[in-house]
C-alpha cells in the first residue's frame, strides 16, 4: 500500500518528533514555521512519508539541530546511485550488438541469480546498507533484461573454472546459480566457455575486462575496480584486449564441454 510506512522513515520520523518536541513546539506550530501542513508534519513523524530534502533542511533551521535531522534524513532515505564512471556501462550494453566478457573471479552481472547477486555484493562491500545492497540488486537485473530482447546482443563469456567453485551465500544458491549458467549457456545469442583449472598459465590470471561493439564506435573496452574505470577508446589499450581475448577462448573448452563442465560443478556443490 502507498500510505504504509517503511522501518526507515519510521526511525527518521521518531527523531524529527523527539527534537520537535525537546524544542517545545506542536506539530501545528512547526507546521506554521516551516511553513507546511500539520498533516504532513504528522505523515513525516509517523513514517507515511519519507519528506524531501527541502522541507527538512527547514526543519533542521527551526528546530536550531545544528543539520542532525538533514545527516539522518540523508542516512536512511539518500538513494543508491551508481557512480559517474560505472553509468557508462549500462548505457553501451543497450547499444552494443556483441559484447565479450571474461571473468576470473566471478560469475558476470548479466548472468547472475538475484540471490547471487545479493551474495557477492554483501561479500564485497560488507559496509553498504541494505538499502544500498537491494538498489545494486535491481540496477544490475534491470541490466539483464537485454538478453531477452529480440535483437539481443551476442554474449560471449569465457570463465576461469575457479568460479564454478568459489563459495557464495549458501549451497543452495550456488547450485541456483549454476542451473542458470547452464541453462542461458543454451540460448542461441548466449555463449559461455569455461578455462579449465588444471590450465597451466594461460593469460588471463590478472583481472576481468568486457569488449563491447557499438554501432558507430567500434569496439570499446570496459575495466573494472573497486573505486575506478570505465570506458576505454585507446586503440592501442583496446586491441591488447581483444587479442587477449582470443587467446583466452583459445585456452577455453568449446561451449558444449563447458556446458557440462558447469553441470558437473553444479553437483558438487555441498
């Protein structure tokens, strides 16, 4: 229901009510000062209504909190949003028609389970707040819906074995996990190939990159870091890329045997 109140704007409007009345003042009289409505002074303190940053910035001057109700109001109500360099990425992935990834640590955004995401979002930035973790969470699934376009782009992924294998959340969820890869690993615009672990030094033991071809740019590498990277255009950076792209593949099994590579691991999850 819209009017229902969330935990966190229950927390914010506790608050607000305890400076207002450690001030002294009504709902009405505040309500005159802001100025604003009683009834949304009183929609705010019982968390109906989560206020927008104007209306508590006046609250903050009139009850003299020194921009405690604006630090909390922020705290519990401010909006996950990717950063700048990371915005990039969704974008491309709508354009491109062939998008190449590969991946020693984990099982791609686009092909990963919710509570899979959930899992390795959590294990990653242990500081994030639910909130947070949950806006992650729907950001990168809206991302997937891509893949079930009619001019889908081709998904090439090539992963290193040891992703099969790295624990994350629970059994459960790995074994979740695994039946997706190897079920979207058969759809016609979805290709994934697996470097075997036994492998001996093959090129790829640094860190994951994505190639995306986009009409009218080319092919474009994108690289990730915890707190950096983005989109790079430099032909020089690019073409070491796709070259180490091929070898990778060349290092791959081919799709069906990685298809039953991913089967195998999926039932020896314990």
């Amino acid at each position: 229901m819209p009017n229902e109140a969330d935990p966190m704007a229950e927390k914010f409007g506790a608050e607000v009510r305890r400076l207002r009345e450690q001030a002294g003042l009504s709902q009405t009289r505040l309500a005159q000062l802001i100025p604003a409505s009683q009834a949304s002074i009183s929609d705010l303190e019982r968390g109906k209504t989560p206020g927008k940053r104007r209306m508590v910035q006046r609250i903050d001057d009139v009850l003299n909190s020194d921009g405690r109700v604006v630090a909390e109001w922020e705290a519990r109500h401010k909006v996950y949003e990717p950063p700048s360099w990371y915005r990039k990425l969704p974008i491309l992935e709508q354009r491109a028609t062939q998008i190449q990834q590969y991946q020693p640590l984990l099982i791609p955004g686009l092909l990963q389970t919710r509570d899979y995401m959930r899992a390795s979002i959590s294990a990653s930035n242990r500081a994030d707040s639910m909130a947070d973790v949950d806006a992650k969470i729907n950001e990168r699934t809206e991302r997937q819906t891509i893949l079930d376009r009619d001019d889908a782009p081709f998904l090439s992924v090539v992963l290193d074995e040891t992703v099969l294998h790295r624990r994350l959340g629970s059994p459960d969820i790995m074994r979740e996990q695994l039946q997706h890869l190897w079920e979207i690993s058969a759809r016609p615009r979805v290709e994934v190939q697996v470097i075997p672990a036994d492998t001996w030094g093959h090129p790829g033991l640094d860190s994951g990159f994505t190639l995306l071809r986009v009409p009218d740019a080319g092919i474009l590498l994108y690289l990730e870091a915890r707190a950096a990277g983005g989109v790079i255009v430099d032909s020089g950076t690019v073409g070491e890329h796709i070259s180490a792209m091929g070898d990778l593949r060349g290092f791959s099994l081919p799709p069906d045997q990685s298809r039953s590579l991913i089967e195998k691991a999926q039932g020896e999850v314990e």
